[in-house]
C-alpha cells in the first residue's frame, strides 16, 4: 500500500497569487520567521495589522511597503521620491509651500489619499484632518494604519475651525445640518477621501443623520475654495468648508479644534523642503496671511504629535 503524504500549505510568495489579506502564519511564511515572533511584533506595533474582523490580519499591500520602508538603500543609483505635497488641502499650507521656496509640487487629494502616497513614496509629505470618532482624537489612527513601519512622524500644522460654508449674508437663513436635511438645501461636498467629508459623516451622525438626508451635488469640489465658489455663483445653498475658504461669505462653525497635521518620513522632517517650510512659518508674514484669512490657531505649529 502507498503511504500517504500529508503536505504543508506552500507559504505565500510572488510567485504565485497572493490573498490581499494574510493570516498570522501566511505573513509568518512570506517574511521567514517564525508565527512567535509576528505576535511579538504585533505586541510592540511595529508591523502592520488589522483586527477588523476580530482576528489577526496583515494587509499584504501595507506588509510590502512596510518592508520597503525597512529596506536600507545605497546613497546612489535610486531614484528618490518626488518632491510632492500630498493629502488635504489647505490654503495656509499650500500658499507657505510655494512663498518658503520649498521646491514642492502640491498634489492635494484628500486625506486618505495623501497617507496612501506617502506610504508608497509618490510623495514626501502628507496632509490630514481625520478624527476617529470612537477617541476623539485626530490623525493619529490614520496615520497607524496607513504608514508602514516605525520610520514615520506626524506634526502639528494648526487647529482649524470648519463649518458651513453660506451664499453672502446666509440668504436662506440656514440653521444647522439638520435644517438643510430637512429643507433639502443643495449641499456641496468635497470627494469621498477628503478628511472634510469623513468629518461631514461624524457630524452629521450626531444629528441621527446621514449622507442620504442631504441633497448633495452630483460632482464633488476639488478644493476648499472650489467649495466656495460653487455656493458663491449659486450652485449649490451650502457646504462644509474652512472658515479660511469663506472670506466674507456666510459662515457658521460647527468645529473650531480640528488638528490638521503633516505626516512624513524623520528623514525628510530634517531634509530642505520641510525645513525651509518651517522657518517660513516663523515669519511676520505668515503670521499676517494666517490671521487675514482667519479660522487658524497656530500656538502648537510644528510640535511633534507622533513618532513611529
């Protein structure tokens, strides 16, 4: 009689195809350590991990970019990331990236989408207003999930004060989220990744609501300002947006402590663009520019919030 065989799953490799989400001994296998010494990674957070389901699981795509950003490069024959400005949009930033000679190009694409950049080193440095509703506390968890490795910091850029952006003078005297919902005012939102819409969700849970109680616009704004405009030529009744993007438009805060932050690498904390960004900051003229377009508490500007 032939014996039988009992085979071991083939560890997970490039090779073949690959789940997008790996067990605690499938990551075990693809990084060639024992499952012990996964557990005690995941004990100190130093390897990327979701517990979404209840049970241990390893993102395949933030495991890759975790290795990579583990990897020690030569000085030479690599080619660096791209001076790029990635993430949330703001107005203050965005003008002090261009007036401090930064050499950076902006690419503000939400929240969320800066931090994947980041990860994948399509950028240097990523912008983010994200609150986790269940702690109240903003950027941090964001930035845990989405930035592999322990190499990575977060800095305070300002505390901004967002909230309902009017037509001059509020025209159609608008009281609050639930007065919109209920009147069916024409909302402006900006896209699904942008720190500005995941708060519009929180805020407009605890008012029992949800994005289906708002009659929003078919096409997002791309930009704060885009936002104003859309309420300013008629498009739109309403919106969520920076008291900075408002000018003299009507305007009611609904939140005047929302930390927007920078993610980055240490390295490229210490490197040019972000220092001469910094030094910029320091500046009477910055200082004028934050308080002209008004909705910006900079006393903590620069303080270390995070570091991976």
């Amino acid at each position: 009689m032939q014996e039988m065989q009992t085979t071991r799953p083939s560890p997970v490799t490039d090779s073949a195809p690959s789940p997008s989400l790996l067990t605690t001994g499938e990551v075990a296998d693809y990084l060639r350590v024992k499952e012990r010494t996964i557990y005690e990674m995941v004990a100190r957070q130093t390897i990327p991990f979701s517990r979404a389901t209840g049970k241990l699981l390893f993102p395949r795509r933030l495991i890759d970019a975790w290795l990579e950003a583990q990897t020690d490069l030569p000085t030479n024959g690599i080619a660096p990331a791209p001076l790029i400005y990635a993430g949330s949009n703001d107005p203050l930033l965005e003008w002090a990236i261009r007036q401090s000679g930064s050499g950076l190009a902006v690419l503000a694409r939400g929240s969320v989408q800066g931090l994947e950049d980041l990860a994948a080193r399509r950028a240097v440095l990523a912008g983010s207003h994200l609150l986790d509703p269940d702690t109240g506390v903003w950027n941090l968890a964001a930035a845990r999930s989405h930035l592999p490795g322990t190499g990575h910091v977060l800095i305070h850029w300002a505390r901004r004060t967002q909230g309902l952006i009017t037509a001059t003078g509020n025209p159609r005297a608008v009281m609050g989220l639930r007065d919109a919902a209920d009147r069916g005012l024409r909302f402006a939102i900006r896209a699904a990744g942008a720190g500005s819409t995941r708060l519009l969700e929180v805020l407009l849970a605890r008012e029992g609501l949800t994005m289906a109680s708002l009659s929003i616009l078919d096409h997002p704004a791309e930009t704060h300002a885009d936002l104003a405009v859309l309420i300013e030529t008629g498009e739109a009744d309403l919106g969520l947006g920076l008291q900075a993007a408002a000018g003299g438009m009507g305007f009611l805060p609904l939140v005047v402590d929302e930390s927007f932050d920078i993610a980055m690498t240490r390295r490229n904390y210490f490197e040019p663009p972000f220092q001469a960004i910094l030094t910029f900051a320091r500046s009477e003229i910055f200082a004028r520019r934050a308080a002209h377009l008004g909705g910006y508490d900079l006393s903590d500007l620069g303080k270390i919030l995070w570091n991976g």
